[in-house]
C-alpha cells in the first residue's frame, strides 16, 4: 500500500515538481492553499506526511501547522514546510509552530523525495519498535 502525501503550494508548476517527483512511490494529492487541505482532512482523507509552502493566500503555512497541531487528531503528520525565504527567523516559527523541516526554494526534487522517505522510515522504524 503506498504512503500519501498532501503537497500544498499556491504555484502550480511547485505542484507539479512534487506531484511527478513522487507519483511512482507514493499516493499524492495537490491543494492550492492550507484551507482546502485542511478541509480534506477533515472528512477522513488523512496523509502519512505533508508538504507545504508557508507563502499562500487565504491560509498561509504558518496557520496551517496552528490548525493542524491544534486539531489533536494530526499531531503525528509530519510537516514539511516550502519556503523561498532562507530567514533564520521564519525556520525558526515554523520549527516552533510544529514543523518537522524546512526546506528552501527552488529545492532539488531529489532532496526533497530523500527527505520524505527519510522522514517515513523513522516513523516506521518508531512504530515498529513501539509494537502499534
């Protein structure tokens, strides 16, 4: 069974790096804000982990992780935030917020596939360990 992924990004051509960066591996979805994510969210379409810009409209990166940190429900769903600041400041919030990593734009999409499967074989190594 493939993991899923939820890319966030108002760019489309983000989207579409992300989306045929990991389409072979992983079941992924693409939304153009955190508001409409997080609505899908709500009605039962959990992903194993989240890629998202911090720069959007409607909901911006930094209210996404609030909302999804504060739910209760998502606080296992690594987030992985997009940015093209490279301000210690902004990494440092986001980090605070809840965020697992950050990484800048433009990005390698190899680093960032590297990253994700990273990301999962700890949480699968934990779960293992764990016995859930």
């Amino acid at each position: 069974m493939k993991k899923k992924i939820f890319a966030i990004d108002d760019e489309q051509s983000i989207r579409f790096i992300i989306e045929n960066t990991f389409k072979k591996e992983f079941e992924i979805s693409t939304f153009i804000n955190g508001e409409k994510a997080l609505a899908a969210m709500q009605t039962g379409a959990i992903p194993d982990i989240i890629i998202c810009d911090i720069e959007m409209p409607i909901m911006d990166g930094f209210e996404f992780i609030k909302q999804v940190r504060a739910s209760g429900f998502f606080d296992d769903i690594p987030l992985l935030m997009l940015s093209g600041k490279e301000s210690s400041n902004d990494r440092i919030k986001c980090f605070e917020t809840g965020a697992d990593d950050y990484i800048i734009k433009p990005f390698n999409p190899k680093e960032l596939l590297a990253r994700v499967k990273r990301r999962l074989k700890s949480i699968d190594l934990y779960t293992l360990r764990k016995g859930y």
